[in-house]
C-alpha cells in the first residue's frame, strides 16, 4: 500500500560542497568535468534526489575522449564499467532516490567462427542481438539497485532499416531503478484520463447481475475475482470498507503496547477471544509480511480487552457501499508504454534525448525544488528539464565543450519554455512503493 509522505530533505551544505567541486556553476547547475565514476566521488552522500541518464551505448560512437565509456572490446567490461558508476551514484542519492536509465542495444559481428561456422552454442555469435540494456539491468540488480519499471519507449519517427531478415528496432528501454525498497514517487503527474466514467461503470455494473459473462461457469466466476468483475457478475451489492485503516504494522505496533501494559500474553488474547493463537499474533506482528489488520468485529473486542483509547477510532471507522469499482479522480496510470519522437543531435552531441521523455519522467520522481543528476549529460537534456521543473542540476561529462553548449542551450530554453509551478490547488499524490 502506498504511503503518503514529504520528500526526503537534503542539508543545504550539500549543494554548496556540490558548486564548490564544479567547473562551471550557474543559477541552479553545477557541472563537473571529467569521468563519471570520478567525478561522482567528489559529491557528498545522500545529496541527490533522482536522476535520469542516457549513457553512450556500446560500440556505437567515439566521443573522442580518453576517458568515454562506450568503446570497450567486450560488452561485459562495458557493463562492468557501468555498474562501477551506478554504485556510486547509488551513494550520492538520498535513501528515497530514484534513478531512469535509457540505454539501447546492438548486434554483434565480427565474432570468432570454427571451422567458417558460428559456434554450435552461446550467445557470443555474428547478428546475435546482444541485450545489453538487459545485462545491465540484472547486473545492477545483483549490485544492490531495485528495478522497479523497464518503461517502452516508443519512437513514431524511429530511424528506417534497410535490413530483410529481422523488424526494424522501433523501441528503447528506460528502467526505473531504485535504491531502496521504499522510494519517492508521485504518480499524479502523469494520470491520463479515464477512458470511461464511474457512472459508464455503474450502468455495466447494473446490467450484469444473473445474466453476467460467467453465469453457469463457477471456474470463470473464480477466476474473475476483482471488484470490477464481480459487480459485472453478481450485480451491485453492499460492502463494508475501512478506507482511512492504518498500515497493519503500525496498529500492531500501538496493540503491541497496550497488550504490555496489561502485562499479558498474545497467548491470552486468543484465549480470550476464542480465535487460533497463529490467526491472533498476525494482529501483533510488526513485520510487512506477516502483520494483519484485524476484522471488524476482532477490532471491537480488542478495545474492550486491552482498554484501548480513541486513537484509532477515526481510522478504523467502517463505512457501507456498493463494489462498483472506482475510477481515481485524477485520471488512471499511464503504464509503462511511452512515445515521444526522437530528436536531431545539437552542435556539437550525436544523439539528443527528447526533451519531452525527460519532463515525462522527472514529473514522477523529482520533488520540488529538488536535486537531479546526469552523469553522463552530454547536450544536458536532463538538467534543461529539471530546472524547468524547478530543481537543481548536477551533471557529469568528460567533454567540456558539451557543458559550454548546455549553457548557450539553457539560455535559449529559459527564453521559451515556462518554468512549472506546483500550485496548491492541484495536490500532488506523492507515496513510498
């Protein structure tokens, strides 16, 4: 269940320790020349709230530095090489920070043959499509990240392929990488609008009842257990809801206390209410996996039993309704398909991210007036978007002359993007997953 919280606060001193260590600063940015796992150490921990990254893809393009990432003769050092920056960008964000990852993939040729032939097994073959936004992504699995979305990006404009023995590659991945298993993320953003109302709900709803798609089949009906298929089935009927119910582990915790000032046992509490002891110590468990609200009825004599006070009489309130299922007020989940066009490259960077693609993302994980990075920002794409969101923007980069670019860039942006406001009038729905 999510919960609502504050995003996480980060000390001021940090974003002055930040510009102390940058080669070019300006108003909200702090740029940092050099490689990224480097550079990346010279920040101080727990300083960044998000970021979003589009490293050089394996053996694509030189960008004529010494020190790129992107030419190495094996894919697996390239990985090995990426998952040496990620883990210190998992030190710099805050406990609560998040990380979009971008990265394409390649076929292989020049591999070795016997005998003229391929060879008869493994992966490492000529036209092998070779993974390597998937490598990655299990290899930061095993280094300690949570991969949360691996998001489709879907380009309408996507580069024509003049090949006849596969489909032309229309689509990118962007995960969604975490560093804990509880993270800021707010989905409110990026709803899109329900596709039908509540009252196109009600009517199918009412339309159901004996007559419903599984009527004679007792398998289907099992099968269609979700809210919206059992009101379709059997008709609108009344339910009891506790909508405001605390988090289990948090009641269990306030009946953990009342149960020690009664100096008893959990042992005691089930022989008082005439219920399972292994059924009753789930209401006493602290743990996500093992703790239980309590029934309606269970509640109630848990308050006479341990002489509860009114603390959460609010929010174990019951209320009666219907099961029609409800639409979210402010649109529903956009899911993990996007499509936004690929862009021209700038003077000076081959490969531009779409603006549009980095405003998507950073609406979700970047909280107001907070710190975002790019450790790879080439023409700075990322921080371009942050700031019009009105956070911060650190970013790395071995090419110096793509940090005087973001510069001029930011410029001309600032003239003709508005700045986003987060208004007051339009909450933001911001919850730990």
């Amino acid at each position: 269940m999510a919960r609502t919280v504050q995003p996480y606060e980060v000390a001021e001193s940090h974003w002055v320790a930040t510009r102390r260590r940058a080669a070019l600063k300006g108003n909200g940015y702090a740029l940092l020349a050099g490689d990224a796992t480097s550079s990346l150490r010279k920040l101080p921990a727990e300083s960044i709230h998000t970021g979003l990254t589009s490293p050089p893809y394996w053996s694509v393009r030189d960008y004529e530095h010494a020190s790129q990432i992107g030419l190495e003769d094996t894919v697996d050092e390239y990985i090995e090489k990426l998952v040496a920056v990620f883990r210190e960008l998992r030190r710099v964000l805050v406990p609560t920070g998040t990380m979009w990852l971008n990265i394409g993939d390649c076929y292989l040729h020049g591999c070795g043959t016997v005998d003229g032939k391929p060879p008869p097994a493994g992966w490492k073959r000529n036209k092998q499509l070779v993974m390597v936004p998937f490598r990655l992504a299990l290899a930061l699995q095993e280094d300690g990240w949570w991969v949360r979305n691996t998001v489709v990006w879907n380009k309408p404009n996507a580069m024509p392929s003049s090949v006849t023995d596969r489909l032309t590659n229309t689509w990118e991945p962007v995960f969604l990488l975490t560093k804990s298993e509880h993270y800021y993320f707010n989905l409110d953003p990026v709803r899109i609008p329900h596709k039908t109302t509540d009252d196109v709900e009600r009517v199918r709803a009412e339309r159901g009842g004996a007559n419903g798609k599984a009527r004679g089949n007792d398998e289907l009906r099992r099968w269609l257990n979700s809210p919206r298929h059992r009101s379709t089935i059997d008709g609108l009927k009344k339910v009891r809801r506790r909508p405001n119910a605390p988090r289990s582990i948090e009641l269990a915790a306030y009946l953990r206390r009342a149960l020690e000032a009664q100096g008893e046992s959990i042992h005691w509490v089930a022989e008082q209410l005439k219920l399972p002891f292994e059924r009753t110590r789930h209401y006493f468990r602290t743990d996500e996996i093992g703790s239980r609200l309590p029934p309606e009825d269970t509640w109630q004599k848990l308050k006479d039993l341990l002489d509860l006070d009114s603390t959460y009489d609010d929010a174990m309130e019951v209320e009666i309704g219907d099961n029609v299922f409800r639409n979210h007020p402010r649109g529903r989940n956009p899911g993990d398909l996007v499509q936004f066009s690929v862009h021209g490259g700038t003077r000076n960077h081959f490969a531009t991210m779409p603006y549009d693609l980095a405003h998507w993302a950073l609406k979700s994980t970047l909280p107001p007036g907070g710190t975002c990075i790019d450790p790879f920002m080439g023409a700075g794409t990322t921080g371009i978007a942050a700031l019009a969101h009105g956070g911060r923007f650190v970013g790395v980069d071995v090419r110096e002359d793509y940090m005087d670019e973001f510069v001029d860039r930011l410029s001309q942006e600032r003239a003709t993007r508005p700045r986003i406001r987060h208004s007051e009038d339009q909450p933001s729905q911001t919850a730990f997953f």
